[in-house]
C-alpha cells in the first residue's frame, strides 16, 4: 500500500503544476471580460492573443532553463528558483496598470510554471515506490487539471462582482500566495532526490533521504533497493554525455520517446480546444453566462477523471495501455466533433447541440482519462538520470512550441476552415497512434532504474554487485 508520506510529498509538489494549470486557464476568462478590455484601452486583437502566445513561450523558455540549470542545482533547489519567479510574475500580473506590464507578468509567470511543470514529474518518479510510481507521479497532472477546474469556475464566479478590477484582478491574486507557500516547504520538510543526491556524490545523505522515503519497506528491502539503484546510477555516470549530439546517437530511443509523447499531447489540440472552447460553444448560439459555466463544466469533468484513472489505472493497467487507449479514443471523438459541430452550429436544433457539446467533453473524459498524467510522467522515466533534466526540458519546450503554433492558428482556423480544423488533429494523432504502438516499451513496476532494459540498455544486478565488491571495486555500506 502506497505510504501516507509519499502521498503528502506528492500532493505538497502538485502546487507547482497546479500553478501551471490555474495560471494557463485563468487567461481564458480574464480576457473575456469586459472590464478588463476597457481598462486595458481595447488591445487590438494582436496583444490579446499576445496574452496566451507569450506565456507559452515564457513556458518554453522556463523549460529549457532546466535542461542546463536543474541538474546543478538539484530538484529542490531549482523548483525553489521557480517559485520565487512565479511570485513575482503573478504579483505583476495583479497589479497590472497596462497590457505591456500585464504580459511582463505572464511572461515571467510562464517561464516559472514551464520550469516547475517539467521538474514535478522528475521529481516524483524520483523519490516514488516503483508499485506506485504512476499513482504518486501521476499526481503531478492531477496538478494540472485541478489548477484548470479551478480557474474556470473562479473565472466564472467572478463574472458575478461588481463590474470593474476586481472581476480580473481577484482571479489573478489568488495564484500570489501558492509560490510563497511552496518555496517555504521546499526550504523545511521536502526531501530531496536520492537519486540526484547520488549523482552528486552524497551517498550517506541520499541513503538516509532514501530510508525516510521508502519507510514501508524493511531495513534489508531498503538496502537491497539502494544498492542497485546506486550501482546503476554511478555505472551511468561512467559514461556521461555533454554534449546533444553524443546524447542523441547513444540513447535515440529514449530521448525520441521522451520527445514524442511531449509533443503529441500538443497535436491532439488540448490546448486549442481549451483556450477557444468558448468560441466553440458561442458558435452554437449559446449564452455568454452559460458558457463559462460550461467552461467549468470542462474543468471538473477533466479533474474527475484524471484523478480517477491515476490512481485505479496507471499502476494497474500500464503506461503504455493507456496512451494508446487515448490516442485511438481522440481520433474517433473529434471526428465525431467534427461531424456534429458541422451539422448543428448553424440550426436551431437544441438536441443537436447538445451533441456537439457532448463531442467537447468526450475529449475531456479521453485525454485527462488517458494522457495528460501519464505523458509527464513516461516523458520522465524513460531516461536515465544523466539526462533526465537535459532531455525532459527539451521535450517540455517541444510541447510548449508547437502549443504556440497551432493556438495562435486557430482563431484564424475556425475562421475560415472551422470544425475541419478538427481533422488537422485527427491525422497528428493517428500518426502518434502508430508511433506509440511500436516504439513506446511499458514501464509499469520497474524501478526507474530497470526501466534501461526496456529499451535494451544494460541494468547492473545484484551478480555486478557482488562482483564488484569481493574485486574490491565497489564497497557498499550496510543502512543501519
């Protein structure tokens, strides 16, 4: 049974990737209100759209910061920088007097959240029981879906405040205290990484972080787990790569998996559907209150499967089971959006549109179902720890680019080519669904570190072990 102490750790992490998902959906709504329009003098429809665009590269930029900064400074350490960042850019935020002080403050609250939403995964998987490292890393998009349920209906709420500042400003000042609350529990009772401890040559401080973490296990499991885990990692460590390109010829598969998952989370068109799931809805003639409560609507069904599927589905079921579970499910829901947003958006059938509404959350059920957990967390365990900051920052930056790309393509999108747009993801999709079925090896229940012999790398055992040391290699200390 996965331990009370893990589960607080992961839940205490989750606030960084519940500032991901808050800070992302709280746009939607913010930009919508009137208020705000006015007090921002009518921004042409340039520096509204510039409201997402630069906060996902803001995102980009944080996740690539981690490739060269989140191994020096360790998890702890650099989620910790994080928080301070986001403080400051969603103080800015809140206290915006203009749209250019406004956009330095999703900026800045971007790159935070871009560097927080790669390094909670890699944490997580780090310091989680292999039984239930999908459930305890999974967690971390629990994060993502909880932040999003919540600004909608905060969003939504607020719609009903008297009209001025406090509709939007209110809104943006409750994300304020949550990087404050997160870096003063990074700095008091969250353990460290022993994983990244190793790496750094803290031995004795990464076998009594490890010990405290794996408290369900007896002093002989403990040690037999930390042995290997430390064997593993320092026979990694013999051949460590500086550069990309050794990086990328000696552990393609890997890195391309990492890579891939990230990417194709982008090109089902989550985002796209989020961020103008209210023009969809306008578009079928519905009222301006009632779709921001259809809005939250999104939210709370994205959060209730999400949690459901993380813990009764990724330990049980698999990794691998479920993306391709989800990848086939979005290819036939959004042709059946598709199919239903083009027959009824321009009749008065009320049946009908509850039908296109239907195809919206259909989506919902089968990507926060299926992907948006287990994504962050696959795109983390498939590689070995020397990369494991490097590699993951390129593929959370490679999910944040192609997001600006096809979000900022679809007002024109729907525009002029409307629910075909659709299709655009349909056959991204199909595509990822092959890749995914050949090239995407199951993790489920192996330690992080014999995760390597899934894609045909070397897993020092207890044989090596034992060789090393009666060779006088290797001298591995008893845990008291």
């Amino acid at each position: 049974m996965v331990s009370w102490y893990a589960l607080g750790i992961a839940f205490f992490a989750a606030i960084g990737t519940f500032l991901f998902g808050f800070d992302t959906g709280i746009a939607t709504t913010t930009i919508a209100h009137t208020s705000w329009i006015e007090y921002m003098n009518h921004p042409s429809d340039g520096l509204t759209g510039a409201v997402v665009s630069v906060y996902i590269a803001g995102e980009a930029g944080g996740a690539l910061t981690q490739t060269f900064l989140g191994d020096k400074l360790g998890r702890i350490r650099f989620m910790q920088m994080m928080c301070i960042v986001v403080t400051i850019g969603t103080t800015i935020q809140t206290a915006s007097v203009n749209i250019g002080m406004f956009l330095a403050g999703r900026f800045l609250a971007g790159y935070a959240v871009g560097g927080l939403v790669a390094t909670v995964p890699i944490y997580l998987s780090e310091i989680s029981d292999p039984r239930y490292r999908g459930f305890i890393g999974g967690i971390s998009g629990c994060g993502i879906s909880f932040g999003t349920m919540a600004s909608n209906w905060i969003g939504f709420a607020c719609g009903f405040a008297s009209y001025g500042p406090v509709q939007w400003r209110l809104p943006l000042a409750i994300q304020i205290p949550w990087g404050i609350v997160m870096f003063i529990g990074l700095a008091t009772f969250m353990p460290n990484s022993p994983r990244q401890l190793i790496r750094h040559g803290k031995v004795e401080e990464a076998r009594t972080e490890f010990a405290k973490i794996r408290r369900d296990l007896h002093s002989h499991e403990v040690q037999q787990e930390f042995v290997l885990m430390r064997a593993q990692i320092e026979y990694e460590m013999e051949r460590e790569l500086t550069s990309y390109r050794e990086i990328f010829k000696l552990f393609r598969h890997r890195v391309f998996v990492s890579i891939a998952v990230q990417t194709m989370t982008s090109l089902t068109g989550v985002n796209v559907i989020q961020y103008y799931q209210t023009t969809l809805y306008k578009s079928l003639g519905i009222s301006s209150t009632m779709i921001l409560a259809l809005a939250g609507v999104y939210g709370t069904i994205a959060f209730l499967v999400n949690s459901i599927t993380t813990r009764f589905l990724t330990d049980q079921w698999g990794r691998r089971k479920m993306l391709l579970a989800g990848l086939a499910g979005i290819v036939v829901i959004e042709i059946y959006a598709a199919i239903m947003q083009r027959e009824f958006q321009n009749t008065s059938n009320r049946v009908g549109k509850g039908f296109a509404i239907l195809g919206i959350y259909l989506f919902v059920v089968a990507y926060y179902g299926m992907l948006n957990s287990t994504t962050w967390l696959y795109g983390a365990e498939v590689l070995p720890i020397s990369l494991r900051s490097k590699v993951m920052g390129l593929a959370a930056a490679s999910h944040f680019v192609v997001n600006v790309a096809v979000t900022e393509a679809g007002p024109s999108a729907f525009a002029h080519i409307q629910e075909n747009y659709y299709y655009v993801f349909v056959v991204c999709t199909a595509f990822f669904l092959v890749i995914a079925y050949f090239y995407f090896p199951e993790t489920r229940n192996m330690t992080l570190e014999e995760i390597a012999a899934a894609f045909g790398d070397r897993v020092v055992d207890a044989d090596d072990v034992d060789g090393a040391n009666k060779s006088g290699l290797h001298h591995v200390e008893e845990i008291p």
